[in-house]
DNA sequence: AACGGAACCTGAAAGC
DNA sequence: TGCTTTCAGGTTCCGT
C-alpha cells in the first residue's frame, strides 16, 4: 500500500534487478490488472525481447522506459514487485504463482544471460499495468501529476498560491496528485502534525508560514520513511504481521499524543481516515 | 464546478 | 470456534 516512499523504494529495487536486462518471457496471471478490453497477448507481445532502459518515478506512478515502448506501474494499494527465485527454463504456464501475483516478468541479465524472475503481486487489484507499445506517449494521468516533492522539492509559493483556489480541507487536498505528487494519506496525516495544522482547515485559509510547515513536514515524512525502509531488501507495510508501526500519529487513534499528551482523535475526511491532535493541530 | 459518497476488489483483524 | 463487520497507505466515477 504505498505512497512514495514505498513507490521510490519499489523503483530502487528495479532498478537493480532488471535495469539493462532484456526481457525474455512475461506471464499475464490475472488479465483483470489490464486496462479494460487489453489483451495479455498484447500485453506479452509487446514486451517480449525488449530491453530494459531505466526505471522511473513520479508520485506514486513508475514508468519502465524500455528500448521501444514503456510500462506505467501503480501499485494502487497492495501492489508490489517483487523478485521470485527463477527456474532456469523459460516460463512456462504451470509454474507455480507465487501468491496474489498478477504479472510475472523474466529478464536476462548481462554476458551470462542469468535468468531472474520479477512479480507484479495486487491482491486487491487496485493497481494498474499499463503498457504503450512503440513511441506512444505518457498517460495523462502521469503528465497531469503536480511536482513530485523528492524529485522537485515544494515551491512553498507555489503551492502557497495553488491552495489559495481550493477551498476543500487541507489534508483532501494535499491527497491531491495534481497538487502534490505522491503524498498519500500517511504522509497527509503526519505532515499536518508536525506542522501543528488541523486537516479539516480549509487549503485556502493556510498562511504563508503554515504552508512552509507543512512543505517540512512533507519532507521529513518522506525522508524518515525512505531511511526506514532502505534498511532491509524487503519492505515492510504497517499491518503487515510483526510489523511495528514506524509513524508518529498514522494508526495511534486513542493513545496520547506525543506533543501534548492528550489522546489522539480520528474521524473520516475526505473519506479517509485521519488522525490529529484535537489539542495542539490548530 | 465542486462536493460527498459509492464503486472497484480482497484479505486480515476485530467484534460478537 | 465461526460467522459478521470493519477497515485498509488509491483512484475514478456518478449524482446532487
């Protein structure tokens, strides 16, 4: 369930397995992570024999930049690639899934031409795999996305003159990718604490000043977060089982806030949950 | 145009 | 134990 964070270690894990590999054989397991009416025959077709250029980033969105043609990765909320150990015949249809997995790409690496094994796995299917063939374009989605925060840092002007025209709650609004790519209801949530701002203030009534606390604690979420997860290869989602969770109010509804001591509420914005301090986020 | 709410899916945890 | 409800770090669409 990433956000950026988890996206941007996602890419760095890419990068490392596949980057400069050629793609040798590519299984679709659950056509329903395609866009409606693509076929997986389609879809294998154009990635097979190709090889891999870079691994890209923006917001919560990658793009696999390939020889000829691209593939745009979201992992929605439970997606994630990971890396499967690789039998040493090509793929075939009956090798076993590993489990919730969607996509299942084989890449040769290097003079040696070692096989290795990448999984898309989504067991919500809330991701998206889509694949433009030949010289196609960005989707919009990818070009509507506002400054990516790690790639672009925050304009505090900027994005100080984008909220003055908004007129939804903060926290809302910072959800949106158009306003800030990547930030997600984690980061919302932890950004506005360490900037003392209530999420239900309206964007438009956030001062100068507030705005750059909220830009820092972007930015400090982000980075802490980052820090955390490059510790291990694996990565590691809050609910997940012995998962200990690494955030300061993400999740600690009811227990007391780490400033002020007084419990932490919770109510739904935006249709999201979120966490603050009744007390001391004003 | 702008908003809230529902929809898309499934698994895990909490509640009873 | 087992059934039911709730919730989940995202996005998009639909009706008011």
């Amino acid at each position: 369930m990433p956000e950026l964070p988890e996206v941007e270690h996602a890419r760095r894990s890419l990068e490392r397995w596949v980057k400069g590999s050629r793609i040798d054989a590519v299984r679709v397991a659950d056509a329903r992570i395609l866009d409606e009416g693509v076929r997986p025959t389609t879809v294998i077709r154009a990635l097979e024999g190709r090889k891999v250029v870079a691994i890209e980033r923006r917001g919560k969105w990658l793009r696999i930049v390939l020889d000829r043609g691209r593939v745009f990765s979201h992992l929605g909320m439970t997606g994630k690639w990971v890396r499967a150990r690789a039998a040493n015949a090509k793929v075939s249809g009956d090798d076993a899934l590993v489990r919730f997995e969607k996509v299942r790409i084989d890449v040769l690496v290097g003079k040696s031409a070692s096989r290795r094994s990448i999984r898309y796995l989504d067991p919500r299917l809330f991701g998206r795999f889509v694949v433009v063939p030949g010289d196609g374009a960005d989707l919009a989605v990818w070009t509507s996305l506002g400054p990516d925060p790690l790639l672009d840092g925050i304009d505090v002007d900027a994005l100080l003159a984008k909220l003055a025209r908004r007129r939804l709650p903060i926290k809302p609004t910072l959800l949106d990718q158009t306003v800030l790519a990547g930030v997600g209801n984690i980061q919302a949530t932890e950004a506005l604490f360490f900037a003392r701002v209530d999420p239900r203030r309206p964007a438009s009534s956030l001062s100068r000043k507030e705005v750059a606390a909220v830009s820092r604690g972007i930015m400090k979420t982000i980075h802490e977060t980052i820090a955390m997860q490059s510790v291990g290869e694996e990565i590691s989602y809050v609910e997940e089982p012995n998962a200990v969770n690494p955030f300061t109010i993400y999740g600690r509804e009811g227990t007391p806030c780490p400033r002020c001591k007084k419990p932490l509420g919770k109510m739904i914005l935006g249709g999201r949950g979120t966490v603050f301090c009744v007390s001391c986020q004003h």
